[in-house]
C-alpha cells in the first residue's frame, strides 16, 4: 500500500530541466510543482505544499543561494549547478543544503537525497 505523496518544487529556469524533473520525481511517486524563478516559487509556496525542494543555484533574478538561505530554517533544500565551483558548494552546505548536485547528475542519487531530506519511506523507487 502507498503511503502519501510527497510534493517536491523544482526551481530552474531551464523549460527542459524543469520537464526532466518533473518526469523523474513523478516517476519515482512524488507530487512535483516546477518554477522558473524563485520569486516565482515564492509567490506560489503557500498554495503548493512543497516539502523539498531542488534548487539551481543560477536563476534569473533571485539566485538559488538567496532562496535556500530563506527557505532553510523551514524545509529541506538540495542545491543543482551546471558549472562546478567549489566556493559555490562550500557556500550551499554551510547554508544548510541537504544535498549539493553538478549537472548532469545521476537521477537516482537525486532522487534518494531527496527521499532522504523528507524522511521518507513510502516511495515506489
């Protein structure tokens, strides 16, 4: 038996990232809401349920490290990046990331970390 749903944001302004995502967490028994900004994200927040959320650290506007530095305290949040930097990582986990991911990265991983951050057990993966 299924237990409930977990809901994951994903928050990149890449449209074939954001489908990627999409596919892999609903794939693996998640509720998925998709944002193209982080402002986006948090205009919508309240209404979604998001429980984790998997963040690019370069996004129009608000960057994905000003947006795990405010939803932190709150909610379990794993960083992406395309470029690796060092400082970048470093800057991530000591704001309190649950996970740090170079793209591409490997989707179970990915999603495990994320399984993890919620403390969740009742996944189809």
């Amino acid at each position: 038996m299924r237990g409930p749903r977990h809901v994951v944001g994903v928050i990149d302004d890449d449209t074939s990232v954001r489908s990627a995502l999409l596919r892999l967490f609903r794939t693996a028994g998640f509720e998925v809401s998709v944002y193209a900004t982080a402002e986006e994200y948090l205009s919508q927040a309240e209404a979604n349920d998001v429980e984790c959320l998997v963040i690019d650290v370069r996004l129009p506007g608000m960057s994905g490290l000003e947006l795990l530095t405010q939803v932190r305290p709150t909610m379990p949040a794993l960083i992406m990046t395309a470029q690796e930097d060092n400082s970048v990582r470093e800057k991530a986990m000591a704001a309190g990331a649950a996970g740090f991911f170079l793209k591409p990265f490997d989707n179970r991983q990915l999603v495990s970390s994320v399984q993890h951050a919620i403390g969740a057990s009742d996944f189809d993966t």
